[in-house]
C-alpha cells in the first residue's frame, strides 16, 4: 500500500535513488534497477583460481506506485499500477509493520494484516476480469472446435470459479492438453509472493506471527527489514556499513536478506564457472536442471553440443587450491547430460561446437 516503505526500501537496496515521500503515488513510472547479487563463494571460487573479472549474478527490481482498495476499478491509477507487475517472476509485497506517527497511513491506521487483504483482493479481483476477458477471446476460438480453445476455455471456467471464491490462480492447475494457458492469462496471483514486513529501526528482524501464518496458508514466504536502517547504512561506504551492523547485531543487508528469500521463493541455486585469467561467473538455474540445461544457461550452442561436464564443489576446490589439485585428489567429477546441478557446483562443459 502507499506509504509502507516500498521505495524506501528499493533505495536501500540498490541505491538507486528513487523518489520516497511521505503522501501515496510518489511512484508513478515504475523505478527499475539491475542489482548484482552478493555471493561470496563466487569471490572465493575467483580468488583461489586466478579468475577477473568477477561477474555476480543479477536480480531486477521494479519499484511500483503503492495499490489502495478498488485499484483493480482504477482507483489511483490502479490498473496502470497492476499492468507493470504482470510480467514479473514475483511479487515482493511490502508490507507496513511500524507505527511511525510521522508517516501517514492511507487508511488511517497500521494493520499488516488488513493491508495485505487489501491487495490481496484488488489481486483477485484484477485476475477475475483479466480472466472473463480471455474466456470470451478463448469462447470465440472454441466455437471452431479447437482442441486446445476447448480445453483452455474448461480450465479459464475452473480459474473463474476459483477467483470468484476467493482462490488464487495458483490453486488451479495449468492443463495438459492447453500448454502455454497459464502465461497467456498473465495472472497476478499465479505469482509466488515474498512478504517482507518493513518494521521500526532498532526492532527484532522478523515479520510479525500472523504475517508469517498468512503467508505458509497462501504457500508464500515472510521476511522483515527495516527499510530505515537500511537506507541509512546505504548512504555509508561498505567497511563503515559492516562495522554499524556489527555493532547492531544485525547478521546482514536487507539486500542479501531479500534476495536470500527471493531466491528460495522462485527455487534457484547458483553454479559458478572461471578460470585463469577468465571471467568468473555466477549463474541462477531453477533447482532440479540437469548439467546438458545448465551449459544452455550459458549459451545454446553448449546445450546442443553438450558432451560432458567438470563439476566440482566450491568449498573442495577453495580448499584444494585450484583445478589441479582438486582434480589429484579426485574432487572433480565427470558427469553427464543427466547429472542434477548443485548449488555451489564450479563446472566446466565440454561440447563440440555446432
């Protein structure tokens, strides 16, 4: 909602300089910024191996104006709001967990729990007419008798009935014989949704129990930052900002907080690559890809001319020194097309150029 910290806390993140204020629709164009995510592993990896430049890999954020109740009618500028998260992997929800008299709240109070409601419904309402716009587009093709219209339109009947009941999109399973229905709709609530619970500086980090109970029965995740904090631990260089978090007690950034849990959220791992006086690199793969998929991630001609690959863990070849040593004392292995990729894993793929 307006007011709840969101640029705030996409300034802290990532410097970037976003407008914040203290009155609703400061953000009206979204603020986007590409933010290198910090893994020391990849630094340790490039150290011991002689590896530059280091390249970390990157996670997008798109800082939205605040929704308010009846957004998905257009209630201030609403649907331009909703229309600049469909094509996000997630939703990172900010929610309101402080009571900072000085900071207007638009409904008047601080209730973390009836703000996420809010959005929630203007969600659900926003998906139920996206829905019964593309089951009349959907209706039209089927009249053709068009196998996969056909079963598109059953499964749009099933999402309608679902929203309409206060269900998300999510609940209804993408069908079979209708592949590609599910992006077509672009639902918001398909999304995962990351809560993160934007509490008073000097606060214990954490999301308040109900938030964190709201979220395990939506199957989303709950996080807390101090957006405060934060934002002024950003304005410090990084040696200053590590000793005053050293000094709070506080274990690390917002940054590697939200990304640590964004991370989880969509299901990644990272492997890493490098070599002598080559680029190392870090790479995000969903948990569960195999090693031919993981050299796609790279380049396609890897994936299509994929013969094997060199994998090692991270901590082995630190702990080795280097690829010679790791591979004498049999820490790297040689895996194929199938091999499950682990996070953590330094790899090498052989393939024969196309």
């Amino acid at each position: 909602m307006p007011n709840a910290g969101k640029s705030s806390l996409f300034n802290a993140l990532t410097r970037a300089g976003a407008a914040a204020a203290n009155y609703p629709f400061t953000t009206v164009e979204p603020n986007v910024a590409v933010v290198g995510v910090p893994d020391e592993r990849l630094d340790r990896v490039a150290a011991t191996v002689g590896a530059r430049p280091v390249v970390h890999e990157t996670i997008q954020f798109h800082d939205i104006a605040g929704l308010v109740r009846g957004a998905h009618q257009g209630e201030g500028l609403g649907n331009q709001f909703l229309a600049n998260i469909r094509e996000t992997d997630a939703i990172l929800h900010v929610v309101r967990a402080h009571d900072d008299h000085q900071v207007v709240h638009p409904e008047g109070r601080v209730d973390p729990l009836a703000d996420v409601d809010a959005i929630d419904t203007e969600l659900l309402f926003a998906d139920l007419e996206q829905a019964e716009r593309r089951l009349e587009r959907v209706s039209k093709q089927a009249k053709s008798l068009d196998k996969v219209a056909v079963a598109e339109g059953r499964w749009l009947g099933s999402v309608i009935d679902a929203l309409s009941a206060g269900h998300t999109v999510r609940t209804v399973p993408e069908p079979d014989d209708a592949p590609g229905a599910l992006r077509r709709l672009a639902a918001l609530t398909s999304k995962p949704v990351l809560y993160v619970a934007n509490v008073a500086e000097g606060e214990p980090l954490s999301p308040p129990p109900a938030l964190v109970a709201h979220a395990e029965e939506r199957g989303a995740r709950a996080t807390a930052v101090s957006a405060r904090l934060d934002a002024e631990l950003s304005e410090l260089d990084d040696d200053e900002a590590e000793a005053m978090r050293g000094e709070l007690g506080v274990v690390e950034s917002g940054l590697e907080t939200v990304v640590r849990e964004a991370f989880a959220l969509l299901d990644l791992i990272q492997f890493f690559t490098g070599g002598q006086d080559k680029e190392a690199r870090a790479w995000a793969i969903p948990r569960g890809t195999r090693a031919r998929r993981a050299a796609g991630a790279i380049h396609t001609d890897m994936e299509r001319g994929f013969v094997a690959a060199e994998v090692t863990p991270w901590e082995a070849l630190v702990d080795a020194g280097g690829y010679t040593a790791a591979r004498e004392r049999a820490l790297t292995r040689v895996e194929g097309r199938e091999y499950e990729m682990r996070d953590g894993d330094v790899a090498t793929f052989r393939f024969t150029p196309s």
